[in-house]
C-alpha cells in the first residue's frame, strides 16, 4: 500500500467516525430531552462519543503534512 491509499483509507475512516459521533449527538439529545431518559444509557453513549472524537482528532493529526520546522 503507498501513501496516498493509506491517506484515503484514513479519510474514509474518519468519514464514518465523524458521522457515527453526529448520530450520537443526536441520540443523547433526544434520549435527555425525553421524559423516561435512562441516565445509565446515556452516559454511556457519552463515553462513546468522547473515545470517537479522541480517535477523531488523532486522524485528523495524521492526516496534516509534516512540516520541515
């Protein structure tokens, strides 16, 4: 595999990540707006969205050039 399909590889995954964390923001806001919310399960989905957006930011990391300093 070269450089450039790992970059796409990377891009695609980060796609998929950033649109499962939207869901989940969406999800956690429907469940705390409704009246019979489980604090359990949403604090739950809560830790999945933080690991997404760590795991997020650290494509996105990879994904910026190295700069010669």
């Amino acid at each position: 595999m070269d450089q450039k399909e790992d970059e796409q590889q990377l891009k695609e995954w980060l796609d998929r990540l950033l649109l499962e964390h939207r869901d989940l923001d969406v999800a956690i806001r429907h469940l705390t707006e409704s009246r019979h919310h489980d604090s359990m399960r949403i604090q739950r989905l809560k830790q999945r969205k933080l690991k997404l957006k760590d795991t997020i930011h650290k494509i996105e990391s990879e994904l910026i050039p190295d700069l010669d300093a």
